[in-house]
C-alpha cells in the first residue's frame, strides 16, 4: 500500500515537473518572439497600421476598407475596393464588409444563380461608373477574396478608375496614375503571384494631398 501511494505520488510529481518546464518553455519562447518581432519588424509585429500626417491611425495596410456613403454608394473621390463578404452581423444590410471578426468569402459557386446574377449587376454598374466598356470590368472589381479583408485591387482595375478620381480631385491623371505605381507591390519574390495595388494606402495617399 505504501509503496503504491510512494509511486502515484513520483508520478504526479514528475507530471507537475513536466507541466512548469513546458509551461516556461511557452512563456519564454511568446516572450522571445515578441522581442525579436518589436526589434526586427515593428511595423508588422504590431499590425502594418497606417496613419495620417497627423499621426492618427486611420486603419491597417493589410484590411481593406469600404470608401462608400452611408447608402453603399461609391464615393467618386475614392479608388475602390472589391467586393467583401465580411459583413458585422451586428449593422443592417447595409454594412459594407471588412469586419475582421466575420473574415470570410460568399462560399458560392460560379454556378450559383443568385451569384451571377449580382456579378453581372455589379459588372455593368462599375462599367457605366468608370465610363468603360464591361468588358473592360476585370474579374477582382465584381469578386471578394477568400478572406473578404483583401486591401489590394489589381492595376487594371485601379486604371479605370484613374479617370474618375482624377476629375473628382481636380489632379492631372499623370499625378494619379503617379500614386497608383507608387503604391503597387511587385509579385513576391519576383514570380509569386500578381501585381497589387493597396487601396487604403492609396486613398490615404490622396487624401494627404488636400
């Protein structure tokens, strides 16, 4: 009997043991990490914000934002984004996505009815907006991303945009077509993926010219 509580107890103290080391390893490996992040990168470390001259934070490089009035109309001054099914459950349906905590796509096929039906709507909406042709509407100006926080349109559907902006802000369309290259990132390692154009980066851009 005694030798049986003797060896319960060893094992529980060796699991005890067990459970500080990791637990410390854990701590320890949060708290190195976090070091290297706030010395290393920042920036990224504390969520790529992004601020104004006046130093306010006015959103993050990496979430989208909706640049539309509060009937979910284009703001003509604005570049704008594509669509976002991430809707806040919490705002009528007038919400226009971008709500991290509901990150998510339309989880529609290419087949779905009511899908085409709001894309081609969209599509010939954007067309008679950018005074194009719909065929020049690109795919991303009538799709969400996966994620539904995507900051970043393509250059092609930034071009068409160009216009427009420049007209509302009484800027040349060289001086727009400026900030569009100036805030475009290259493929990733040279050959991962496509050319991006930052929207809220953008934006902001044009909005420091005021």
């Amino acid at each position: 009997m005694k030798s049986s509580m003797s060896l319960n107890l060893r094992s529980y103290w060796a699991g005890f043991k067990a459970v500080m080391v990791f637990t410390v390893i854990v701590i320890v490996y949060t708290f190195v990490m976090t070091g290297i992040g706030q010395l290393g990168m920042p920036d990224k470390a504390n969520g790529s914000m992004v601020t104004n001259s006046q130093g306010e934070v006015v959103g993050s490089s990496l979430i989208g934002q909706s640049f539309t009035d509060e009937n979910g109309d284009a703001l003509p001054q604005y570049f704008q984004s594509r669509p976002s099914a991430a809707s806040d459950p919490n705002k009528d349906e007038d919400n226009q996505g971008y709500y991290a905590a509901a990150s998510s796509g339309t989880n529609k096929g290419h087949a779905d009815e009511d899908l085409i039906k709001s894309t081609t709507e969209l599509r010939k909406a954007i067309a008679k907006r950018e005074g194009v042709s719909v065929k020049d509407v690109p795919a991303d100006a009538v799709s969400a991303s996966s994620s539904g926080l995507d900051p970043a349109i393509s250059p092609a559907y930034a071009a068409i945009q160009v216009k427009r902006v420049a007209k509302e802000r009484g800027l040349s369309e060289e001086k727009v077509e400026e900030l569009v290259r100036e805030n475009t990132t290259g493929r990733g390692l040279g050959f991962v993926g496509e050319d991006t154009v930052n929207v809220v980066t953008l934006n902001l851009a044009l909005d420091e010219l005021d």
